[in-house]
C-alpha cells in the first residue's frame, strides 16, 4: 500500500511555514511531509530530516530528496535528536517540529519487518532492524509478570494475564518466531471478541512498544524540541493512540502553566518560573474526506504547542 502523509494540510497550516526558515521532521518515513515543507522553502530555508528506519534512509524518495542542498537526511532515533544537532548549529533556531508517530504503510505492509498480524513472517518488529532484541527475542526471555505489565500498561489489553499465561506455555514447547504463531496463539487466548478489530491488536501494540522503547523516546524527544526551538518556533505532534496522545498532552500542559518551587514560602512573583511553551494543545482530528481516503488517519490526533 502506497504510504500516504496523514493531516498533512493541517501540519503545514500549524507549522507555519516561513520561507526562510528551519524545520525538523523526526518522522522521515517515506517522505509525504518532508517533501510538503520543501516544497514551502525558499532558498535559504532549510529542513533537517531523521528517521530510526534504515529502509526510510534507503528508499529512493530519500535518495532523490537528498539531492537538494536545503535538506539532510539523518539516522537516529528520538532521543538523539539533540545530539545529532549538536553539529548542526541549530539549538534555540528551528522555527517548526514535526513528530509523526505512527508506522508507516511499508513497515506495516512488509511481512519481514513482522509489525502486522495480516501477514506471516519473521517476529521483529524493531524500527531499526540494526539494533536491539527483535519482538521473538524479548518473548523468549521476558519473565511472566513483566509481560503482563506490559499487554496491560501498554496495550490495554485486559486479558493480558491469559495472553501471558498462554504465551510462557507455548515458548517451554517452541519458541514463538512468526507473527501468524503469535497471533494464533493469542486469537486462542482471548475469550472474547471485539467488533471489528482482531484480538492480537493490543498485544502486538504493546509488545511493539516494549521492543522500539517507544513512550521513553517520545518522552525525550518532547524535551529536546523545546531546547531546539527559537521563542514563535512550533511543535506539532500526530500521535495514533492514547498512551502517546496523553504524554503530548500532560506535557504540554506542564510546560505551557507558571511553576513554583513549593518548598519557599512565601512564594514571591520572582520565585515564579513562566512555562516555556505558550497555552496550546487542543486536539485537531482528521477531516471526514482524509479517512474516507486514508483509512489509517481515523486514530491520528495531532497537537500543537508553541514556545513562548
């Protein structure tokens, strides 16, 4: 399936985009939204681009992209984004951020990469297949509590001491290697179905998490943006699920409110530290016409903060 850049027109009306200005996309993916900010620049505007995916890096919209001297192409993660910029002379001068968290169409469409229950093949699931435990490792060591943490925290799955139960069973028989095995097992393992969505949703939700560090990297890229941001700059989020809509959301809520230090008393107006980001993050949803075209966007949320 083709990938396509999910609210795009509303991330290029939210970042405001200047002619001249520096932007960051920490989501490359295949290139939808990066391609759209170029097109916006002028010439001496200039956009820099990451992606933790090494077939993003590869792929031959990154290649062509890569032509163009306003823009740069990075592998890192989230939590290096600050250190990959480092070099770049950028700290407190980019005008505009953009997160997009979901997987892409090619991640999700091919079997190898193991994301998807629709389609049989190798258990990885890791954004970057160069480092880290693949999902088929993590499951052949993981002890049973902290797997049923992590189905209930980070897929809400409440059938996640089941799901456990069966999977520990199954791996003292034969490892769990292929995504089919797994969501069989599961299918098997949950009681109860959910209209329209399949039983191995949550759980191959969670463990995706769990194998890329997911909400940890969201957490540190949120910090690192506002570092990277001049006073006006803009960050806008578009996550796919609740556990990363709320931390965008709680964060910056914390950021944008006055804080004290609790311990002095009484508290004086210099003791108050301002926020650093100005009031914002109000929910904008996809328009009926995305979905109807771009059924993936239905669970897209996206947020905007700017720094004060």
């Amino acid at each position: 399936m083709e990938h396509l850049p999910v609210m795009l027109a509303e991330a290029l009306e939210q970042l405001a985009i200047r002619a001249d200005g520096l932007y960051v996309d920490c989501t490359f993916g295949r290139g939808g939204h990066s391609q759209a900010i170029l097109a916006q620049l002028g010439e001496s505007g200039r956009l820099l681009a990451l992606d933790r995916d090494l077939d993003a890096i590869g792929s031959a919209t990154a290649q062509l992209l890569q032509q163009d001297p306003r823009f740069s192409l990075v592998h890192a993660c989230f939590s290096q984004l600050y250190t990959k910029t480092v070099t770049e002379r950028v700290i407190g001068q980019v005008d505009g951020i953009l997160i997009d968290l979901g997987v892409s169409s090619p991640q999700l469409d091919n079997p190898e990469r193991g994301f998807s229950f629709l389609h049989d093949g190798p258990l990885d699931m890791r954004m970057d297949t160069s480092v880290g435990l693949s999902a088929a490792q993590w499951l052949a060591q993981v002890s049973e509590p902290d797997l049923v943490a992590a189905l209930f925290d980070y897929g809400e799955e409440r059938f996640a001491r089941r799901i456990a139960r069966a999977i520990i069973e199954q791996r003292l028989q034969e490892p769990l290697i292929t995504t089919r095995q797994l969501a069989k097992l599961i299918e098997e393992a949950v009681p109860i179905r959910e209209k329209h969505k399949h039983p191995a949703t949550r759980s191959f939700q969670a463990i995706r998490i769990v194998v890329n560090s997911e909400l940890d990297e969201l957490k540190q890229v949120l910090l690192h943006a506002i570092a990277l941001l001049k006073p006006g700059g803009r960050l806008v989020v578009i996550s796919f699920h609740s556990l990363e809509d709320r931390i965008v959301k709680r964060f910056f809520r914390a950021e944008s409110g006055a804080k004290y230090d609790p311990g002095k008393f009484p508290i004086k107006e210099v003791d108050i530290t301002k926020g650093v980001l100005k009031k914002g993050g109000k929910a904008i949803k996809a328009s009926d016409q995305e979905i109807a075209h771009n059924v993936r966007s239905r669970s897209a949320v996206m947020r905007v903060a700017e720094k004060a």
